[in-house]
C-alpha cells in the first residue's frame, strides 16, 4: 500500500524513518525480548529512553540549565488549567492575547481561578494577524502574560517572542515544536502537545524556569502540580512510554537526519515558500493571513465557492492528498505541513492545484 501525503493538523505525520525504525523495534527492543509498549516505565530500557529524549531536547532547543523539561499527559489542553492553578499565584492576576481559538479556551479556562484579561486580540479580523503589542499593553502587576504562538487553526505565527518587559511570558507551541530555533530565556514557559510535530498523541512536553515552581495552589490536582512532576522526573505515575519513545526517534531524525533547528528551520521556509508562492499568483486560491504573519507550519486558503471547495477536497483525497478540509470553524482548505512534510508532498500538491485550477477555470 502506498503511502498518502497528510497534511492533517494533529495528529499528523511522523518521519517515514522514524516509522520504520518503531517497526522494527516493535516486538523485541534492543534484545529486552519486548517491545517499549509493554516494558515497565522503572526499567533500565525506559529509563534510557526518557533521558535520551530530554538530553536532545535540551541540545535542540539550546534549554538553559535553570529550565526543568517535563513529559506529561492530558493534552495542551490539560496545561490550560494547570497553567494559572500553578503560576497565578502571587497577584492572581493574567493577561491573555487572544489570536485564535486555543488562546481563547486558554483563556477562558484562566478565568475560573483569577483576575484575567484579554490584553490584546485578534477577533475582529477572524484572527487572520498577529496583534502588534508592547510591554505598557500588559497590566504592570500580572503574574504572566500568556500567548498562543503558531495558531493551529488560522494559520498566523509570531515572527519575534513580544516584548513584554519584564513579566513572565508563558506559551503553547503545540503546533510549532521544534519547527525552528526558539530563544527559550525569554520565556517562563513553554509547552507543547506533541500530536502535531513531535510524536503521537497522548504526550504533552513542558518546559519550566525553575524558580517558577513551587507555589501552585493547594486545590492543584497531584496530577497537575508541576513541582511534583519535576521532582519525580516526569515518573510521578505511569508516563505516556511508548509516545515518549517515538518522540526520542523524532528528536534523533531532527538532530541526524535533518541536521538541527537551524536546518529544520531553513527546510520548513523553503517548504511554505512553494506553497504561498502559489496561493499568491493564483487566480483560484488565496490565502486568508496576512503575508507578515503567516505560519510555516498551517496554511488555509480559501476558494470563495463551496461547491468548488468541496470538489477540490474530494478529487485531492482521490489523488491521495489527505485531510485538507479546513477546520469546522473556519471552513476552506488548510494544509498542515509540519517538520515530518517532505517536500515533494508539498510540490506535488502545489501541481496538483495548478492542474485543478487550469480544469475548473
Ligand atoms: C491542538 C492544539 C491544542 C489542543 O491540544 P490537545 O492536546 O488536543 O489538548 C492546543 N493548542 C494548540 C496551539 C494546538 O494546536
């Protein structure tokens, strides 16, 4: 069977490498007589694979010493009540920029535990940009301030890490993981699920500055409280092994394979570039963001014609390229091409529109 080119936001596809490497892993791991799905999480196998996937975090994404790197469960979305239960502890106090739909659930969920404002937004232009913020737009006292960076669903991306002097600044990168360099230092957080570029679902990455530790709330849940977690390694319970296993295989393909984030950065741009390049000389697809803010990684276009939506959609599914259907609430087209996109999926769908395009004119 012939493999499709799958451009779904999450979950999404994985590196065919990486793929072949879990095969043959599966049913005897490096002679344990096992596979990583069935061997205990206090073995000496396992405990090789967690360090061996923090140690490459660190060495990726340039962590500093003072960051803890943690593996947890429940989702992003877990983190958005885990996030002001553990860190809106001082004034209660946390602003939200809100550019998309996983910002603003963040969001909402924040309000049940303090005082927490939309510092800026993006909704009155259907989140197609990046609001254009500075540190005197964030309330002087807040505990963090808190940003979506890559918006999964509208397809923008913070070209810079906003200037908020010097609060702390917390961030879901779920759907820009290690798809470029990223200057953790600046951040108090940052955190990712790992379902859209990293490994399968069931496995969210945290990492933590350490003096942020320390002072959740005494109604936060063991299972949510970061401390606990960070003082256990990640071991406070059973972890997600297996998904932590495959994302230690991804994190060797981006340092062997691809070379590092500055390569993989490279490689994603000249990716998108195909893509947008095309969506701005076509007379048939757009592109809904605006060119500053576009993201690397999610790309929605738009036809402005349903009937025809839905026949490219249809006849692009039959020539196998695979969930283009833009989210339910946006409506169009979105082509996620995460790390693990080759290019050639992304110029043989480029073609494959060009020639929609011609026939339907
Ligand atoms: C997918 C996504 C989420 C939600 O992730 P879950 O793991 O399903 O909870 C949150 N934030 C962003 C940016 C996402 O892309």
């Amino acid at each position: 069977m012939a493999r499709v080119y799958n451009f779904s936001a999450g979950p999404s596809t994985l590196p065919v490498k990486v793929l072949e490497e879990a095969a043959a892993d599966m049913l005897d791991y490096k002679g344990s007589g096992q596979s990583v799905m069935e061997m205990s999480h206090r073995s000496k196998w396992f405990d090789d694979i967690i360090k061996e996937a923090e140690a490459l975090m660190r060495e990726l994404y340039n962590v500093p010493d003072n960051y803890k790197v943690l593996f947890l469960q429940g989702g992003a979305s877990a983190q958005f009540s885990a996030i002001p239960l553990n860190f809106m502890n001082g004034t209660g106090k946390a602003d939200y920029i809100i550019t998309g739909q996983w910002a603003k659930k963040a969001y909402q969920e924040a309000q049940k535990y303090g005082d927490v404002v939309a510092a800026a937004s993006s909704a009155d232009k259907t989140f197609t940009y990046i609001p254009k913020t500075k540190p005197s737009d964030f309330r002087e006292d807040v505990d963090y301030v808190y940003i979506c960076y890559n918006n999964t669903i509208y397809g923008t991306v913070y070209k810079e890490v906003p200037d908020v002097g010097n609060r702390t600044l917390i961030a879901d990168v779920s759907s820009c993981a290690l798809s470029e360099p990223l200057d953790i230092s600046k951040f108090g957080v940052v955190y990712f699920g790992a379902q859209k570029n990293v490994a399968p679902a069931g496995l969210v990455v945290a990492i933590i500055r350490e003096d942020l530790l320390g002072n959740a709330r005494d109604i936060t849940p063991v299972m949510m409280n970061y401390k606990v977690q960070a003082d256990a390694d990640s071991l406070y319970n059973t972890p997600p092994c297996w998904t932590i296993y495959i994302c230690k295989l991804v994190l060797e393909w981006i340092k062997n394979d691809i070379g590092g984030l500055d390569k993989m950065k490279e490689r994603n741009e000249a990716k998108a570039k195909i893509l947008y390049d095309y969506l701005d000389s076509s007379k048939m697809f757009r592109g809904t963001v605006v060119p500053e803010d576009r993201s690397l990684m999610n790309v929605p276009f738009v036809i402005g014609d349903d009937e025809l939506e839905k026949k490219f959609i249809k006849e692009a599914t039959e020539a196998g390229f695979v969930n283009l259907k833009g989210h339910r609430t946006v409506g169009g087209m979105r082509a996620s091409i995460y790390n693990a996109m080759p290019v050639e999926g992304v110029e043989k769908l480029v073609e494959f529109m060009k020639a929609f395009e011609e026939a339907n004119a």
